[in-house]
C-alpha cells in the first residue's frame, strides 16, 4: 500500500508546508484554549521584573492515520529539558514546561521512569502503612519539597503535547503571549520536533490495512518554525535552539548554519550518544564554541550537564537582558 500525498507538483507542496499555512492546514489540540488561560494567568502572576523560561522537552510525535492507531516518533526521554527545568527552578525562573504527555517532568523524573517501577520506593511499615524506603527518604524528600515550592509560588506551569501539530500549535501560543515581556523571556528548545509529517488531508482516514501488502510512506517536511518563533512570534526574546546529530562531520557547521539562517541568540550542539556529558555552545558573536562538558563518573554521581549548562545560559541572558535595558535608556 502506499500513502503518498494527494499533491504532485514542489510548487504545491512548498505551499502546504508553508509555516504561515500550516496553521490553516491542520487541526490545533484541545488543550489549546486552556494553555492560552494557563499561561496568560501564569505570566500575569509574576513580578514585573521575573525572568521567565519557556522550556521544550520531548519528541513530537506524526500520525499516520487521522483516526490513530499508528505513528512515527521522535527521540527524546525528556531528561535534557526536564533537568534543565529544576535548574532554572534553582537560579530563579519562572519556568513553563512545554513537554510530550508521559515525557520526564522536573522532580518527578527521577521516580516516574525507573527500571524498577514506582513500588520500589515503598515498603510496609510494621504497623501496616505504607513509608518510602528509608534509603530514599531524604532524596526523595527534598526533590517533594522543592516541587511543592515551586508550585505553590506558582513558579512552574505544565503544558503537554503529543503529536508535532499540538506542539506547534502551543508553540505559537505561547510565543505570543509572552513575547510582550521581551528580553527577560528565554526560549529553550530541547524538545525533538520532527522533520517530516503527513499533512491531515493526505492521511488515510482509518487504520491502514495490513491485508493490503507492504507500506510505503511519503512525508512532506515540516517547515523549520525556528524562523517565525525569531522574526515574528517573540523577536525580542532571547532565544536558544537545539542541534542534534549523529554523525560529528555535521554538528559544527549545521550549528554555524542555524545561527546564520535564524539570527537568534544561542546553539546548543550535542551528539546523540555523548549528549549527557558533552555540548558546545554557538553564538554569532564567537569563532569557536564554548566547551561545556562534566565527567562520566559524575553524570553517575548525579551530577547533570544541565547544572553547568543552564547556570551559563542564565549569565549570558543576564547580559542580553542588560544590553537591551542600556539599548533602550
Ligand atoms: O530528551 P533527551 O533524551 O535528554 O535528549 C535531549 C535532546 C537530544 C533531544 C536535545 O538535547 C536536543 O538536541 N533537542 C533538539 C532535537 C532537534 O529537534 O534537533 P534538530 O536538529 O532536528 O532541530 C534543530 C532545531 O530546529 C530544534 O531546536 C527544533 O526546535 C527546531 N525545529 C526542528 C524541526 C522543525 N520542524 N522546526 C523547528 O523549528
């Protein structure tokens, strides 16, 4: 069987994919009008002067049938976006956490996922209740206290996302209302967003039969959104992208290339398979990147790249942040 986009002529298809069209194109999620009143609130509650972060975290997933049974996904755990979150937490920010539904959430992550499951943590006491085991009580103990912190300062707002229209969609949302703060806004885009989708009207309606013999997908590619998000959504925001690869020949120049390409603030580069103990960081201002890099023995030790990456990141904003004020004085 083969699923092959209704439209023949690369005039046609440049004109779906276009990033101004996609939004007339494709339905938006239904959680859409409560993250606008979410987020509009969230902003609304913070100090005039609050540093705020839009984190990303997670793949996006494309469907392959409009009434879903099957769908291509992107990879992420959610643990760069997730780690990054409580460190942002930690320096002050205010942070809306833009992550797939099931994805590692800040605190969370460090129990929701393990290998062992969630009852592993816990033991009947001898009078019957239910304790967490005494080897995790204090760990445990200070990352509750942290999250129920933060959320009671209402310094943390949750919005999900599953598939790379719902993440578009609450993107663009997002962007625009806070973009209105300007430069105290960062944009941390850690969550893998996919490459190549089928638009809905070419999308088989039902569950692609198996009986019909072998299958054979052709994607359109999702236009890069990095280039409205800068030029048009939050132009004044500072602004941090993603670089992912797998092959070294590439990252260094695919970085230099997105930065040329968007005019936005910083690259983070990172290789698939060294992504927790090393990145660079690309600016349009530094021939060489920054080298941000932790041993292997304390990533073990429960030391996160995030921590030195994302303390960084804050002073680099601090200064943007600075150099706008002295800009518009
Ligand atoms: O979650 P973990 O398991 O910890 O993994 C973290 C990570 C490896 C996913 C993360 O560190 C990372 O690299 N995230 C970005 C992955 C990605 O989408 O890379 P890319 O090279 O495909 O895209 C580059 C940038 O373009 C991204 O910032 C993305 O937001 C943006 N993009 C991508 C596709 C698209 N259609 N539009 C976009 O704007």
């Amino acid at each position: 069987m083969s699923l092959t986009p209704s439209v023949s002529s690369s005039v046609d298809l440049r004109r779906i994919i276009d990033p101004d069209t996609y939004f007339d194109n494709n339905l938006p999620p239904t959680n859409l009008q409560w993250a606008h009143d979410e987020v509009a609130r969230f902003v609304k509650s913070q100090a005039p002067d609050q540093r705020i972060v839009l984190v990303t975290s997670g793949g996006t997933t494309v469907p392959l049938e409009n009434n879903t049974v099957r769908f291509v996904d992107n990879f992420s755990a959610g643990t760069r976006g997730s780690s990054s979150a409580e460190q942002f937490l930690a320096l002050g920010y205010a942070v809306i956490f833009l992550h797939r539904e099931q994805s590692l959430q800040p605190f969370n992550r460090h129990y929701s996922h393990s290998t062992q499951g969630m009852l592993s943590y816990l033991q009947r006491a001898t009078d019957g209740s239910l304790r967490i085991k005494p080897e995790w009580e204090d760990k445990m103990g200070r990352d509750l206290d942290a999250y129920q912190k933060y959320t009671a300062q209402d310094k943390l707002l949750m919005v999900s996302f599953t598939t790379l229209s719902d993440y578009l969609f609450l993107l663009r949302e997002v962007s625009l209302l806070v973009a209105g703060l300007g430069p105290q806004v960062m944009f941390y885009l850690a969550a893998a967003v996919s490459d190549f989708f089928i638009p809905s009207h070419s999308m088989s309606e039902h569950k692609i039969q198996s009986a019909e013999g072998d299958l054979t997908l052709r994607m359109n590619q999702v236009p890069k959104f990095l280039g409205p998000l800068v030029k048009n959504w939050a132009p004044l925001c500072f602004i941090v992208s993603f670089k992912l690869e797998t092959d070294p020949q590439l990252l260094g120049s695919k970085a230099r290339h997105a930065l040329k390409k968007y005019g936005h603030q910083v690259v983070i580069a990172n290789m698939l398979n060294t992504r927790k103990w090393q990145v660079w960081l690309f600016t349009r201002e530094e021939i060489e990147p920054a080298t941000i890099q932790i041993d292997q023995s304390d990533l073990a030790a429960g030391h996160d790249i995030e921590q030195d990456l994302v303390k960084e990141l804050a002073r680099r904003h601090q200064k943007y942040i600075k150099e706008a004020q002295v800009s518009h004085a």
